[in-house]
C-alpha cells in the first residue's frame, strides 16, 4: 500500500476517539523458540492497518487535539551486530517512508516521551486525562499482550488518567474495505486460486498431506507473500 493509504486510516481513527486524548498502538514481540532461535514475527494486526509498519517492537503514538493531532513513531536503532547476523531494521526515513508519519524517535526515548506529555499536563492544567490502548482480549485467561501490560503498568504511574479501548473502533474500521485494499483481496483470492491448482496438478496417490501442503505454500511464497493468512488444511 501506497503510505498514503495509512495517512488515511489513522484519520479515520482519529476521527473516531476524543479529543485531548492520547493513543498508543504495539506492533507485537518476537517470542523464543529456544536458546538460539525465534518464532516468525506477526505484526499486530491493528498496528499494521495504520501503519504499514511489519517489523517487532515498534511504537505508534497519536495524539489528538481540539482542532488538530500529533504522530510520533518510534523505532529500534540498528545495532551492528544485529544486522551482521539477522539483518537491518527500519531506518528513521525508511519508516516514514511507509507510513507517512514524518516524526519518527528511537524507542528507548518512548518512556521519557509519555512522561513529559502527562507530566506537562500536571504542571500547566492541560488536557490529557485520557489515553487509548489496542486491549485485545481473547478467550484465554492466560492471555496477554503488550498493550495489557502497558495497561497494569500505567495505572500505577498514573492512576488520574482514563484508560480507553481503541481495539473495537480500529476493529470496525477494517470492515470497511477501502478500493485499495479490496485489489489487493482479489489479488491473494487469484493467487490461492493458482496455488490449489498447482497442488492439484502435482497430487497422486502415495503423497502425505504435509507433502501437498508444501506445492501450495511454495506457490504462494513464489508470488511475493512471506506467509500465510491461517495455516493450510491438506486433506488427502
């Protein structure tokens, strides 16, 4: 998507919150697998949708006033040694390149920034006495996120302020399919058409259903996408 696309949506979701508010989204961790590997990263689907940022450990802040708002992103710094073995994170540039959002901060400057917009409003009287997070919640007890994290760790630090949901209203948003976005649906539509197809055509007897799996899965990867939506169900 063109960054213009998220310029867009994040208009749209501002119009929707309060003003004087402020609203944080997470782009997601990257979890262990084991002592020297990481599961695949998946963005935060809500995060993305108004970024089109896909990488770990990225912060999106808007800050909405009366009559205009605010966008700060924050990014990791690229440490040598990372990029020797894992390979170059986004640059300052390369992030507003794709969203749009032309302030863009290292992370390690996030706390510090959330401090001095509450803390401003103490000293002077102002505003912020509301913030948005991306509170997904699932039917797990267990679960949790960093968003809910944030939530716990928030209160304590700034027990006057309202904490406000922003997961449903980014949620009834993407209902709403821009032009856009709906080629780029009938784009993977035609590329599963092509990949079941081609898992046809290479299916005979004696073949395990992870073998067919692997026809399809090549396909698609072949055709630019990195990964699959939901995991492929081959039955033979």
């Amino acid at each position: 998507m063109d960054h213009n696309f998220y310029i867009k949506t994040r208009k749209k979701y501002l119009d929707k919150v309060k003003e004087n508010t402020i609203s944080i989204f997470h782009s997601g961790k990257i979890f262990p697998k084991s002592g020297d590997q990481d599961f695949d990263f998946v963005v935060e689907k809500n995060f993305y949708y108004l970024t089109g940022i896909n990488q770990a450990e990225v912060i999106l802040v808007l800050i909405k006033h009366k009559n205009s708002y605010d966008e700060i992103l924050f990014v990791e710094e690229n440490d040598p040694l990372y990029v020797k073995w894992y390979g170059a994170k986004l640059t300052k540039e390369e992030a507003t390149k794709i969203s749009g959002i032309e302030t863009v901060k290292y992370l390690n400057t996030f706390t510090k920034t959330i401090y001095s917009l509450f803390n401003n409003t103490r000293a002077s009287g102002l505003c912020y006495r509301e913030i948005y997070l991306n509170l997904e919640r699932r039917d797990d007890p267990n679960y949790s996120n960093w968003a809910l994290d944030y939530a716990n760790e928030f209160k304590i630090k700034y027990p006057e302020i309202i904490i406000n949901n922003s997961y449903n209203i980014v949620v009834q948003l993407r209902g709403t399919k821009e032009p856009e976005e709906i080629e780029k649906i009938k784009a993977s539509i035609a590329i599963t058409k092509t990949g079941i197809e081609e898992l046809m055509k290479r299916s005979k007897a004696g073949l395990f259903e992870y073998q067919l799996e692997s026809y399809f899965d090549q396909h698609i990867k072949y055709h630019g996408q990195k990964q699959n939506s939901f995991k492929t169900i081959a039955a033979t």
